[in-house]
C-alpha cells in the first residue's frame, strides 16, 4: 500500500473502490472515449506527471497500459507525451490531490510500481507557463527546467528552506512550481528536486519547457 493511498484513506469520503483491469482498447498515443471536456460542463482536463518512470530501465511503465489504466479510472481522451509518464485527459473530479492518489494507487496494484504522480489542470498549467521568469531561455527548452509540486509550501518552509539560495540567479519560485535555468546543463545544475522533497516534504517532478510547452499544445485539443 502507498503512502498516497493511506492518506487518501483517511479522507472523509473518499473511496477508492477496487482498481479494474488494463483496458484492452486502449491503443496508441489518443485512447479515444466520449467527447472531450470542452463539451462537458463538470469536466476538467488535466496534465498527470510521473516522477521517474521508464529511467534507466527502472519503474518501467508502458505508455499503452498507462493509458489504460487512466481510462479504467474514469479519464476521456486520453493522451501521452513522450515515454516519461505525462498524460493528457478529461475527467469529471475536481480533486486533483485526490486524483493523484488514485492515479498512485492503481500503479502500485496493477504494475507494481510505486512512483509519485503530480496532477495539475489546464489552468494551473497555463498560469505556470505565463508566469515563466527565464522567457529570453524558452529557446534553450532543454536547458530550463520546470519543478512542479503537489502543493504550496507554508511561508515558514520557504523562508527556511529557500530552494533559490542553491543559486539566487538561476532559479525562481512560482506558484507551486520551482523554475530553474540551467546554463550549463541540466546534469552541472543545483538538484533542486531532492532539496525540495527533503526540506519541504512535498513530492516534486520536473520537466523542461519543451515538455512543458507541448503538453500545453495537447491540452488546448481537449
């Protein structure tokens, strides 16, 4: 059982229900369902992110059974971006913490694998994108990073533990998002994402802006 799991146990109302099998419709990059949100009023689309899936041969995760999976949990017009674990749907909760959990949950019975999952909605991820500190570097998207985080940090968190002093001119903080330039590469960088998990105790992934502006692309399809 998953840590996301016992929490969302313990949220009043909250049942999880058996997970289903792996939806064998599901093919290609768009699993196809009914209408996409923009049709439904009630239903949001969201972005999921995987942290550390398919890296170096560990927590492997087909993007097929991925889909699937999202489809089993009640998700419409499925999408994935990339083999790194980002995906792209509509679905009727409003919860995305909740989301997450289910998300989390249904990996850990169905493949196994316990990795955390990050769920953001279209508007949270276009706030991110318009509120970029670094746009003179979109054109380097490989070498800008963007950290997302589940949830804010408290005041005290972020004035005791200031991700931005690993490098007080590359780095920013958003709006639960952590923006990082990495002038030198991403691998000569400062790890933002294990200080954070560390200090602040909320789970982060990253993406760099080509990522992030494609599964903005993807979104305005829904």
């Amino acid at each position: 059982m998953t840590a996301c799991h016992k929490q969302c146990q313990a949220v009043p109302g909250l049942a999880l229900g058996p997970i289903l099998a792996i939806h064998p419709a599901a093919s290609g990059a768009l699993a196809r369902g009914p209408p996409a949100c923009g049709d439904n009023p009630g239903v949001t689309a969201y972005v999921a992110l995987l942290r550390g899936v398919n890296v170096g041969g560990r927590n492997r995760v087909p993007m097929d059974e991925l889909r699937s999976l999202a489809i089993d949990l009640g998700a419409t017009a499925v999408q994935s971006h990339l083999q790194s674990g980002n995906l792209i749907f509509c679905h009727s909760a409003q919860d995305a913490l909740e989301l997450a959990c289910k998300f989390e949950q249904a990996l850990a019975e169905q493949q196994s694998v316990e990795v955390r999952c990050l769920v953001w909605d279209r508007d949270e991820l276009t706030a991110a994108i318009r509120d970029n500190p670094f746009p003179e570097h979109t054109g380097a998207g490989s070498r800008l990073l963007v950290h997302f985080l589940n949830q804010e940090p408290t005041a005290e968190l972020r004035a005791d533990h200031d991700p931005t002093n690993l490098d007080p001119q590359t780095i920013r903080l958003g709006h639960k998002v952590i923006y990082q330039w990495c002038p030198d590469g991403v691998l000569a960088a400062p790890t933002v994402g294990p200080f954070v998990e560390r200090h602040w105790r909320i789970p982060v992934t990253a993406r760099n802006w080509n990522t992030v502006a494609r599964l903005q692309e993807l979104l305005a399809t829904l």
